[in-house]
C-alpha cells in the first residue's frame, strides 16, 4: 500500500519570504501522479498543483513550484513570495494511474504567514 | 456554476445513531467520492461512486454505506454510529472515474457524543 509523509507538523515564513514544504512518499508504482492541496479554515480542499510521475519536469504554477526526486520519491513544495493569503494546512497527496481515483494524503503542515 | 455542495454542514448525534450526509457535484461531474478528516489528520478514502456504483473502497468497515442517484449526486450512510466517527466528512467530484481533476466541498462536520 502506497503511504505519504509529511515531517513537518507546522512551518511559518515571513511576507514576501520563499518557504518550501516536506512531503516523502512510498509506493512500488512506476506511474502516478503527486499533489499538493491547500485547506483553509473554511475547510474546502483546493489544488495547488500536480505532478505526474513520468514527467522529469517539475510543474510550476505561479508562485507555487515542486521539486520532485523520482528516485528519492520526494516531492516538495516551494511558496515564493509568501502571501497572507498562503496561510493554511498543505496535504501532499498520492494517487495511482490505475483504478479508480483514490487519492492518499498525508498528515498534513499548517503554514503559518507572518507580516 | 455550482461547486460542489454538500448538506449539513454541522451536525451532533449520538452513539448508536445512523446518519446520513448528501452532496451534490459540480455541474457536469459524474463522479462522486468520500472522505473521512479526522481532527488534525489528512483525509481518508471511504469509496468512490461512478455510474450508481460503488467502484472503488478504502478501509472502513460495512457500517458505512453510500448510493449515487441518477443526478449523480450520492449520499453517505453511516450506521451505529462511533465516538470514533467524529471527523469531517468531505465530498469531492469529477468528470471521469480515472481522470480528471477532484473537487472538494467544505465537508459535514459530524460530531458524535
């Protein structure tokens, strides 16, 4: 069974600072995708941004970018210039190409935004 | 356009009881999965509805149950209920069983005394 870790219970930044989250996972799958959500305190699940496992490339998204170690099978978050808004709990999460959808989180890092 | 929506938002029952929480997908999603967020967790896959069926089943015991309605809208059933089940239940949809980006709602916060 596929598991996610994340070591990093809670983490703060400064405004405008770069903060990069922990996220390690461990599966025997040659394909898969990665995710990093955020969950703001009004509770609701909002994507961040997604890797897919066979591409070397590490996805971006505006300020949000990933490092993905393959090998290592790692894959972290990095939050340039830290926003107020960033505040919140960040999942990394797992999911196999095959089957249905099952999406495997982590525990979870709260991120804390310091003005 | 409609996220996806999902009712109660709170609710408080007792062990024993049966519940039922309800979510609606966004426009245009076929597919409805749930999960289970206890405090201070990450969430955790209950089951996976696609065309009125149950496709796919994390580890939760028979207890909980779900349907999915022609509108593709699904409901969750948990019955004799726990202090254990207290957690917040979070709906999510998407086009496709396989693929396509999930969905969340802001989730049914159950509390079991």
């Amino acid at each position: 069974a596929q598991t996610v870790t994340q070591s990093q219970p809670e983490m703060s930044v400064q405004e405008a600072e770069t903060v990069t989250l922990s996220c390690t996972y461990d599966t025997s799958e040659s394909d898969y995708y990665l995710f990093w959500y955020k969950q703001p305190p009004s509770r609701q699940m909002i994507l961040v941004i997604r890797q897919e496992a066979y591409k070397q490339q590490n996805a971006t998204e505006n300020r949000f970018s990933v490092n993905f170690q393959k090998a290592a099978k790692s894959f972290s978050l990095k939050i340039s210039d830290s926003q107020l808004g960033d505040a919140a709990m960040y999942f990394c999460a797992y999911r196999s190409v095959k089957g249905a959808q099952k999406l495997v989180f982590g525990q979870g890092t709260r991120l804390t935004i310091n003005p | 356009d409609a996220g996806v929506t999902q009712s109660p938002t709170h609710l408080i029952k007792t062990r024993g009881q049966q519940v039922t929480l309800r979510c609606s997908p966004k426009s245009g999603h076929d597919t409805v999965s749930w999960y289970q967020q206890a405090l201070g967790q990450g969430p955790q896959f209950i089951f996976q509805y696609y065309e009125e069926e149950e496709r796919q089943r994390g580890n939760f015991p028979d207890r909980f149950s779900g349907h999915q309605f022609p509108n593709y809208s699904s409901e969750l059933n948990v019955n004799a209920l726990l202090l254990g089940d207290s957690a917040l239940y979070l709906c999510a949809s998407s086009l496709g069983q396989l693929s396509g980006e999930l969905f969340f709602g802001e989730g049914s916060r159950l509390t079991v005394l």
